[in-house]
C-alpha cells in the first residue's frame, strides 16, 4: 500500500519569522489525522508571503515530494500582501473553481466577510491543490465541507487510496453499477 504524502503550507511573514506558533498549519495535520485512516505523511513547510515562494514550493511538493494533496493556509484575503490564489493559478494546469465557491459558502454561514476570501483550488499534474484561510476555526469548517470530495478527486487522478473514518468524515464514491 502507497503511503500518500500531503503538503501542508502555512503562509503568513510572521510565522515564517518565529514570531508565533503555527496554530493553523497544526489545525489542518490534526484535522487530516481524525479524517484520515489510512496511513499519510505530512510534508510541512512556513513560508512567506511572497508569491515566488508560495509558487516554488508548490512545485516543490507536487513535483518533487509527489505529494497527492497540498492544503495551503493564508494568504487568501484582500490585502496586498495576500498572493496564495495568484501563486496555485500559476502552478496548475487546470483549476477547480468549486472548492473555493463551496469553502466561501460554508463560511458565509458563520461570518459576513466570508465574501472577501479568494479561496480556490487547482490540478498539478497529479496533485490537488488546495487553499484554506488562516483561521483554525475556519480551516476546520472548509475541510468539514470540501474534504469529502478530495479523496474520489484523488482516485480520479490515480492517486493514493485515502480511506477516512466515517464516523469523522464521509468521503463520497460513486457505487460501481
């Protein structure tokens, strides 16, 4: 059995200085270790806010670590120095505008500013792209409402099994007819 590698990327200045404690890019690890079942390894990085950066890693995991999934955190709001989104369209070859449309509506249930995210999602060759907000709280609320598409996506790709505990989370499968 393939152990499927998942990139989790926190981008924010201050975390990528030590300033404080990674308490988003720990929120996505815990959240896929109550989904996940079967066996995964994390690939983490903190990096800047600098879209060269954002993009090289992602390269870096998809093509070189050969990660099946990545799950970005931050850098998906209105500020300048906001450049996550800019930096998964530049990488993937085909984007998957229904992450982003589904995270943004699942967090419009809890805060009105849920309107300024930009998260999306994309393909790299053989790995899903995904970009969270920096919020733990909100991290686990978009997993809660993407997560149960991700591993069939993964399937589609030819990707690594992912089996989950569905008394957490139900991944969706079509039955074979």
């Amino acid at each position: 059995m393939t152990i499927a590698k998942i990139g989790i990327v926190t981008v924010s200045d201050r975390a990528s200085a030590g300033i404080y404690e990674d308490l988003s890019g720990k929120a996505i690890i815990d959240t896929l270790n109550e989904y996940l079942t079967s066996e995964w390894e994390p690939v983490y990085e903190v990096i800047p806010d600098e879209q060269e950066v954002i993009e090289a890693t992602l390269i870096k995991m998809a093509d070189e670590q050969q990660c099946c999934l990545v799950v970005t955190t931050g850098g998906t709001g209105p500020a300048k120095r906001d450049v996550t989104p800019e930096a998964t369209e530049a990488v993937c070859d085909r984007m998957m505008p229904g992450f982003g449309e589904l995270m943004r509506a699942e967090s419009l249930k809890f805060v009105p500013t849920a309107i300024l995210s930009r998260q999306t999602a994309g393909l790299r060759d053989d790995t899903l792209i995904v970009n969270l907000p920096g919020k733990p709280k909100s991290i686990r609320e978009c997993l809660d409402a993407v997560f149960p598409a991700i591993p069939y996506c993964i399937d589609l790709m030819e990707g690594p099994f992912l089996e989950c505990d569905e008394a957490v989370i139900k991944p969706f499968r079509p039955k074979a007819k």
